[in-house]
C-alpha cells in the first residue's frame, strides 16, 4: 500500500529540514512504501530551494511550487491531486502535527475506516483563545449543515475514495473542513496533546482567523439569508405596531409634538440593520462571482512531479515544467 504525505508548505526555511527527517524516520520504520508531496504555496524563503534538495537526495520527495501564495485550502487541493497513494495524510510542516501519529491512523485505516482524524486538545492555548473557538463552534453547528468539532483541522488521513470524492466538489471557496465532513464514509476520530511549533511563527493572524471563520459559516448554509428575512418580517412588524400605537394617541390625546430624538433612533438603527443585511446578501454574492468565473484555484510555477495529476471533469490548474 502505497502512502502519500501532503504537507502544505509557507516559509518554512527554518523547520522543513528538520521535518523531512522526521517524518521520513517515522515512515521507514512502520515499512510502508510512501511518497512526500511538498506544496509550495508561493513563499518569499528559501523553502523552495530546499525542497529541490531534498528530491535531489530522496526521490520519494515530490514538490509543487505555486506561482505565488493562493492559501492553505489551495495547497492542499493540488496536494490531493498530486497525491498517488492509496491512502493520503495532510499534515503541516511546522512538526505540530507529530508524524509518529501517522502509525496511529494507518492502524485505524486498516479497521476500515475512511477518514481517522487529529484532534487536538487545547492545552497550552490561551484562554481567550479557547473560550472563543468553542463559542465559535457551539454557533457554527447550529447553522451549516455538516457537524463541525473543535479542535479537528486538517491534520487527517483520507482512503483513496475519500480523496477522489473530495476532488469531485469544485467550488472556488473552498472550506476543507466543512468538505471533508460533507463527503462522509466511515470516520474515527482520536485526541492528542497540542504540540508547540518549533520554529517560525504562525502565519494564521487574528484576521486570517476571523475570515476563515466567516467562510465556513458561509460556505455550507444561506441561514444568515434568512435571517434577514425573518429580522426584516421582525422590524415591519414592530414598525406596524409602533405606527397603531401612535394613531390610537393621536386620536385619544390629539396630536403631539414629535420626538426628535425618537425620530433619529429608529432612523439609524434601521439603516444599520440594513447595512448588515446588505453586507451578508453582499457575501453571498461575492461568493457567486467568483465561482461563475471558474478560475483556476491556483498556477504552478514548477514541479518535479512526472505522472499527470489526478484531475475532476474540469482542468483547475496550468502547470510550467
């Protein structure tokens, strides 16, 4: 049984070494025959130049270099479609996905099942952090329309037909987490101690976070949509009932004064709501121009790849050997 290893790559001069070793140690002594598929997603380091070297020496090493950063989703798409193996393993280069995990997950794919997950526990994080994903989660689920648990990323092992079938769904915006969960087959799932990254930092800011967690509430539901409409049903009705209560003043008590302030409350409230409403149906919309577009999800600049990726109906990328 053939393995490929998918490990999306940005700026990881400092660690990549460092990684292969790791990783191609683990690998040799479980015995499986195995592949390494080193995406580069357009980084300004030497992490290219690396990985040039690493093929020279190990020619298990596979490598894709995008013409410029297209983003993790995009990394591990061309991953999968690079990948050959009977069963593929996404992890990242930083070592915060342990490679002595992997033995665990073959284990758990030879049981049958499809997909064997990482979940990491949330030791060592800070508690700000902790209190906000699980929030983030807690309203997540209720909204789209896969289940969603925290601290599961990308950090898995996916069957041949998993992969296949993730390759099949061709949206532009892609939410890998919401994809795999929406795809199914059998799936176990199991927890492991948070690991530190060992050198670099973090390339997920608080804003990459905060958008990524827009996508995904986004990409699986048209909730927010009708939110709108039924806020908007909300307001008429308030509207309507304030307006009958004005009309029976005035005829009880005559007309009054009108209050000013009153006045410019519900005007600027109301055109805040519809800002809102406005920006999600925006979103939403946002969302369709790019797919009509079709354009690739992204362009390989170099590759040392020699069989043809794994393509769905449609080509998605352009390749300059």
């Amino acid at each position: 049984m053939l393995i490929s290893l998918v490990v999306p790559c940005f700026n990881e001069e400092e660690i990549l070494e460092r990684f292969h070793e790791r990783v191609t140690e683990e690998m040799n002594r479980l015995g499986h025959e195995f592949q390494l598929v080193y995406i580069d997603d357009g980084s300004a380091d030497r992490t290219l130049v690396i990985l040039q070297e690493l093929a020279a020496v190990d020619p298990r090493v596979r490598y894709v270099s995008f013409s410029r950063n297209f983003g993790k989703e995009a990394a591990m798409l061309a991953g999968l479609r690079h990948a050959e193996g009977d069963a593929v393993v996404i992890m990242d280069a930083d070592l915060q996905h342990p490679p002595e995990l992997v033995g665990r997950m073959l284990d758990e794919h030879e049981r049958g099942h499809d997909q064997v997950i990482a979940r990491r526990t949330r030791t060592g994080d800070r508690v700000t952090r902790t209190v906000t994903a699980r929030a983030y989660y807690w309203l997540i689920n209720r909204l789209v329309d896969v289940e969603l648990v925290d601290g599961v990323g990308d950090f898995r092992l996916l069957s041949r037909r998993t992969v296949d079938a993730v390759l099949e769904l061709t949206e532009y915006n892609r939410f890998s987490k919401g994809l795999f969960a929406w795809v199914g087959f059998r799936t176990t799932t199991f927890s492991y101690e948070n690991a530190v990254r060992e050198q670099g930092r973090s390339a997920w800011t608080f804003g990459k976070l905060l958008n990524y967690g827009l996508d995904g509430l986004l990409s699986f539901n048209d909730k927010p949509l009708r939110a709108a409409l039924y806020l908007g049903m909300l307001l008429l009705s308030v509207a309507l009932a304030y307006a009958t209560w004005i009309v029976g003043v005035a005829l009880v008590k005559g007309v009054e004064t009108p209050g000013y302030v009153t006045l410019l409350v519900v005007v600027t409230a109301l055109a805040g709501v519809q800002m809102v409403m406005l920006g999600v149906v925006g979103e939403y919309v946002g969302r369709i121009y790019y797919e009509v577009k079709r354009r690739p999800h992204f362009l390989v600049e170099t590759t040392n790849t020699t069989a043809a990726p794994r393509r769905t109906r449609e080509p998605q990328e352009f390749v300059r050997r």
